[in-house]
C-alpha cells in the first residue's frame, strides 16, 4: 500500500492518495483538482473512492468534481445532509469495500457535528486512519468554526472522539487534514504524518483523562480565524462547484474598473515605492488567498497588481480554492493606473535592524504590533501598541497613536505589516514597514546580553 501526501501550505491541509492492489482513494481534495487527478494517473490504479471527512470550512472541495472526472464516487457523512445528491452517504461502522480495501468510517464528531475519519484495513488489519480535522498531529481540530456558543458542546465531543481513537492500534498510521500552518488547528508540531502510538505519547490533549480539563485545554490556545470561513460551510453544503479557468488576461490600466478590489501581489519595496491608495498589499506568497480571502469582501471582483514574471496562475488557484471566483485580470504597468485611481502614494519601509539602534538611542518611536493575539501575549516590545491585522481592518488604529508622526509596523517578518499599510493610509497616518525580521529579533536586539558565569 502506497500513501502520497499532497500538501496545500497556503492552508495547512494536506490530501492522501492511496492506492493498493490496483484501487485508488482520494482523501479531502481541495478545488483545482487536476493535481490529483494527475497523482492518482501516475499511480495506474483506478479511482474508486473520494473521501471527504467533513463539511470543510477553510476551502471549497473538489471532491464532488474529482470523482465526476474519474468515474468514481465521492464519500460523504451522512449525518452532513448535504443539499446535493450525486454522493454515497457514509455511516459509523459501515464498511465501504473497495478492492481488497475495506475503510471504516467513524463518527468522529468535535471540529464538526457530522465529522467522519476513515480507517483503512487491509486483510482485516487496521493500517492507516484518516482523521480529517478531528485527531491531530499533537492536537486536536478546533471546535469553534460552527460559532462560539457551540464549541463547548463540540469540545465536549471531541473528548469522547479523543477516547474512540485512542483505542485503536499504536501501529496505526495517522494521515490529518489539517496540519502546521492550518487555522483550524493550533499545531506547530512541525511534522505532517504520525501514529497512534506517536500521539499517545506526544499529544498532550491524549494525556487528560478528565473531561471539563481536556475541554479547557482545547478552547484555551483558539485564535482568531479567516474571516472568508463562514462562507466556506455553506459552500460545500450547497454543493461546491468546479473551479474556473485560473488563466487570466492582462488589463490595459485605462480598462480597469475603479469598484474592484486591487490586490497588489509585488514585493513590499515595489509596493512602498508606488501604489494605488487603498489597494491591498498582499505580497506573493503561499499565503496570499489566505489574506486576501481575510481581509477583502468576500468574492469580490479583483484585479491583481503584479510585476512581471510573478506565478499568476497560481495566485489564481489560490483565490479559487476558498471560492473567489471573480478575478478580471491583471495589471502590470502601476504607473498607469494613477489615470483610473488618482496619484500614487508610497511608504517607508525600515530593516528592523534599525528599528532596534533607534531604539537603543532612545528614540521615539510609535510602533504597532499587528500579530496575533497569542504571539502578543508571549511578548512584546515595550511601549509598542497592539491590534491584530484582521482588527485593523474592521476597527481601524488604535487610540494613542499620533497621526503627525510616522508609524513603525512590526509582526514576525514584515509580511503581515505590509498588509496594514492600507488601513493606516486610509486613516491618515505614515507608515513604516518593518521588514526583514520582527519583534522577536527586535526584542533580542534590545535587551542585554545575559553574562555567562
């Protein structure tokens, strides 16, 4: 039995193909399906399952589309009731038969009400589990993606899934969806696969007996979460669509039209030397659905504002896989733009390096912290002010800060401030991107060297 894991870091979630004896299964594929489709060609096998653990609600699924393309037929749980009817339902305890495959699915219910993990036995032998959002690798999924006046009670459940798994077989490969880098689990265990046994021993969740502490213990750590979640829910409940052609045409400026969301993907220098006033700097990475997807309304029309050379398509993807659909183009003279959008505006950008001798000389500066609400609290520099980016969207910045004077943003590596320049333009202030480090390196920078004895 082969097991291929497909990684989508922008999300955090991976999706298995597995394929034994000449028979495949796909597990929670994302939207742009052709990946997979591609992955499990390689394997020469034939598709006969795609799994789907639960309602996603971090990305819309291709599971539905996956198995229409390859003549197979998609999984579902049952207790999801889904509007759509091309799907097999999925029990507990109901074996599905594929091959000399048998996957078990179990109720598995705490990220979500209808929550299935899929455990695969080969000549009766339980050897893989696929546990989608409920056990992770040292964690558990989140149970507050449905509102919080329901993640105690999902909590709850989680704790009686934790038991069901812990039962089974410490040979037992652990396959999650959702892994490092995935808002729907606080997990930074750096690894993307485990074993039963592996968590029994590593996964601290496992090792509380008690039901009220495992659930304090769960709802502890929850940070906010993508603010393009709500929609995602509903999107696979209703029935998820395949995605759109992710080949998108360049826009002469003097086309666009000024009620689109701009997304500028360029390096942050390029977007400080130059930019449409409130245009969203949303630097290319793997991160940049993700952010546009938190911070832009959702499936608003964008046009993207890039240099040439940048990985389009793949910006593209990743607006589609949490179901922004609507991308009319891209543009790559910025300066044309100023016809459409009026003059372009600029801001500083600073290596922290700086930051930290102005500090030293006891310069004044006003710094703002836009990290999230955990890496606040495990520290931050003295005198800086805090509001997490997805806050200063909506609230916009903090009381006490000076408008007359510049703004230093600061967040782990400048990513996340070049994403708040937007805001604090739009209310008046100058902006200073801290980049090329953070507040840890600052705060390193600043304090004095402990003398070894």
């Amino acid at each position: 039995m082969q097991i291929e894991q497909i990684r989508t870091t922008g999300l955090g979630d991976s999706t298995y193909v597995l394929d034994h004896d000449g028979i495949a299964l796909v597990v929670d594929p994302q939207r742009d399906v052709d990946r997979f489709e591609k992955a499990v060609a390689r394997t020469g096998a034939e598709l006969r399952f795609v799994l789907e653990t639960h309602l996603h609600n971090d990305y819309v699924s291709g599971g539905r589309e996956l198995a229409h393309r390859m003549g197979a037929e998609v999984v579902v749980p049952a207790s999801g009731a889904v509007a759509w009817t091309d799907y097999l339902p999925a029990f507990h305890n109901e074996d599905l038969t594929a091959g000399t495959l048998r996957i078990r699915p179990l109720h598995t219910p705490g990220h979500t009400p209808e929550h299935l993990s899929y455990l695969v036995l080969v000549d009766g032998e339980p050897v893989a589990l696929f546990s989608g959002g409920s056990l992770l690798i040292d964690s558990f999924g989140r149970p507050d993606l449905l509102g919080v006046d329901r993640a105690r009670g999902l909590a709850k459940l989680q704790f009686l899934t934790m038991k069901r798994l812990a039962a089974l077989p410490d040979h037992v490969g652990l396959y999650p969806t959702h892994g490092e880098g995935s808002f729907c689990t606080a997990s930074g265990a750096g690894i993307t696969v485990s074993t039963i046994g592996r968590e029994k021993e590593a996964n601290p969740l496992l090792r509380i007996d008690d039901e009220d502490a495992f659930i304090e213990a769960l709802l502890a750590p929850l940070q906010p979460w993508p603010r393009y979640y709500r929609h995602m829910g509903p999107a696979n409940l209703m029935g998820p669509t395949p995605a759109p052609d992710p080949e998108i045409p360049e826009l002469n400026p003097a086309h666009v039209p000024t009620d689109v969301a701009l997304v500028d993907i360029r390096p942050r220098t390029s977007y400080a030397a130059g930019h449409v006033k409130g245009s969203y700097g949303v630097e290319y990475s793997d991160q940049v659905g993700v952010w546009t997807g938190w911070l832009a309304p959702f499936d608003a029309p964008i046009v993207l504002v890039a240099e040439s050379g940048q990985d389009i398509v793949d910006v593209v993807l990743q607006l589609e896989r949490i179901g922004f659909d609507h991308e009319i183009g891209v543009v790559y003279d910025v300066a044309g733009l100023a016809d459409q959008f009026g003059p372009l505006v600029t801001n500083a950008v600073e290596s922290y390096v700086d930051v930290i001798a102005k500090l030293r000389d006891d310069e004044p500066l006003q710094i703002l912290d836009v990290r999230s609400p955990g890496e606040w609290e495990q520290g931050h520099i003295p005198g800086s002010v805090w509001r997490y980016v997805p806050d200063l969207a909506e609230q916009g910045p903090p009381a006490g800060l000076d408008p007359s004077r510049p703004v230093h943003i600061v967040c782990g590596s400048g990513y996340r401030s070049n994403l708040c320049v937007k805001y604090l333009e739009e209310a008046g202030f100058d902006s200073v991107v801290t980049s090329g480090g953070g507040v840890t390196e600052i705060l390193q920078g600043i304090t004095p060297a402990t003398t070894q004895g």
